[in-house]
C-alpha cells in the first residue's frame, strides 16, 4: 500500500467516532464516502487499526501474560454468543500479540482478511464497552487514537521513501 496519500480526515474520525458510539450499522450510512476512493478507505481503516491498538495496549499494558490474552480472546467469544463462530480464536489473540510487540504464537490462524478485520472489530467494540467510557473519555480516547495512527502513518511513509525500491533512477 502507498502510504503518502493517505490522510486522517474529519470523515474517518467521524465514521471512527460513529462507530464506537453505534456499532457496525453506524459505518452503514458512511459506507460510500469512506470508500469513495482507496486512500479515503485506507485512512478510514488506518484510524480502525490505530484505534485497535491504543485500546489493546490500554488494556493489557504495562503487564500482561499469554494466559491473560487467552482468557480475555474467551470471554470475547462469550459475550458475542451466536457470534462467536464469526471471531477466529488464534487469529484475535495474535492481533492482540501483535499490538503489544508480543511474541508470536506458531499458529497465527492465518491470514484471511475477513478473519482479521471481524477480530479487529469485534475486540475494538468489546474492549471499548468494557472501558465505559463517558463522552469526554471517549473523546480523548479518539484522539489518542488519531495521535498514534499518524505517528504509524509516518512511520509507514519512512519506510517507503527509504526502501530502494521507491527511488527512481
């Protein structure tokens, strides 16, 4: 992915807020102008991600074990009841691994896409209602969100104009 079009506009922080607040059938209405180009989407999906992460690292850092992960990963399928089949244990506790720069399990449970955003989705809502966050509280969670999404936006674009392969000749 080409990271340096990619923006966090007043839009994905919109959608991202709407989200939160609503659930997945907030995003429904916005569908269409988050995706009505790849960087749009992108920077949508970039603030999921970074919102992902701050939520994750709130939770379990500063100390955290294997044992804590599996046990929160169990009470996420819990609580999704008829849902449960839809989050793919392994691959949630891996993202949640990763999110804390945790050593990878041997079975990552794959690389699906679909696999990886329902997880992504669903521990960002649980987590996010099991924090209870008032309207200030989830402002400043958002905010910390957007931070770290353009820090690791920036990081992605160092990375890209520093490989030999973006350089031209």
């Amino acid at each position: 992915m080409d990271y340096s079009a990619v923006e966090i506009g007043e839009e994905n922080i919109l959608a991202l807020r709407s989200f939160l607040r609503e659930g997945p059938e907030a995003w429904v209405p916005l569908q269409s102008e988050l995706q009505k180009d790849d960087e749009t989407a992108a920077g949508y999906m970039s603030l999921v991600y970074g919102a992902f992460n701050v939520a994750v690292r709130r939770r379990f850092s500063p100390t955290y074990t294997v044992g804590d992960i599996v046990r929160f990963v169990a009470d996420l399928r819990m609580a999704a009841g008829e849902d449960a089949d839809r989050i793919n244990t392994l691959v949630a506790e891996d993202m949640i691994r990763r999110a804390l720069d945790a050593p990878r399990p041997k079975d990552d449970g794959g690389d699906d896409v679909g696999d990886v955003v329902r997880a992504e989705m669903y521990i960002l809502l649980y987590l996010i209602a099991e924090a209870d966050l008032d309207r200030a509280g989830l402002e400043q969670f958002i905010d910390e969100a957007t931070a770290y999404t353009e820090k690791w936006l920036e990081a992605r674009r160092d990375e890209a104009a520093a490989s030999p392969f973006s350089r031209t000749r």
